[in-house]
C-alpha cells in the first residue's frame, strides 16, 4: 500500500481507496471463517459473540462496497 506522501493527484488517492477497500474485504472474508470456527466450537454458547461477528462483517462489507464501487 502506497504511503500517503505517495499520494500526488486524485488517481493515486483514488487508488489507494480502492486497496483500503479491498483490505476491508478481506478482513470480513476472514471473520466468516472466523465464525465457522466458533461455531464447530461444542463446548460452549458462543451466539452473542456471533452476533457481534455478523454484524461487524456486514458494516465491513458495506464499507468495502462503498470505498470499490462495487455491488456485492
């Protein structure tokens, strides 16, 4: 990813707000793994962290939609 003192003219900004969005992504692509981790977990309740999990992959979808102009 481009250092910001990289940043010279609205190609390079836009750029690297196309990158941050697709690291966005991948993170919410990691968290759906995550929550299939959990829920192979058999030894305790884990449904409000889910939960949480859910949510937070959903906001992360939706940003990296917003910043990659992408229809996911």
């Amino acid at each position: 990813m481009a250092e910001l003192k990289d940043l010279t003219d609205a190609e390079a900004v836009n750029n690297q707000v196309e990158r941050l969005g697709d690291m966005i992504e991948l993170n919410a692509d990691y968290m759906q793994d995550l929550k299939h981790q959990i829920k192979s977990l058999s030894d305790s309740n884990y449904d409000d962290l889910l939960k949480q999990v859910d949510e937070a992959q959903h906001l992360m979808y939706k940003a990296s939609q917003k910043l990659t102009n992408q229809d996911l």
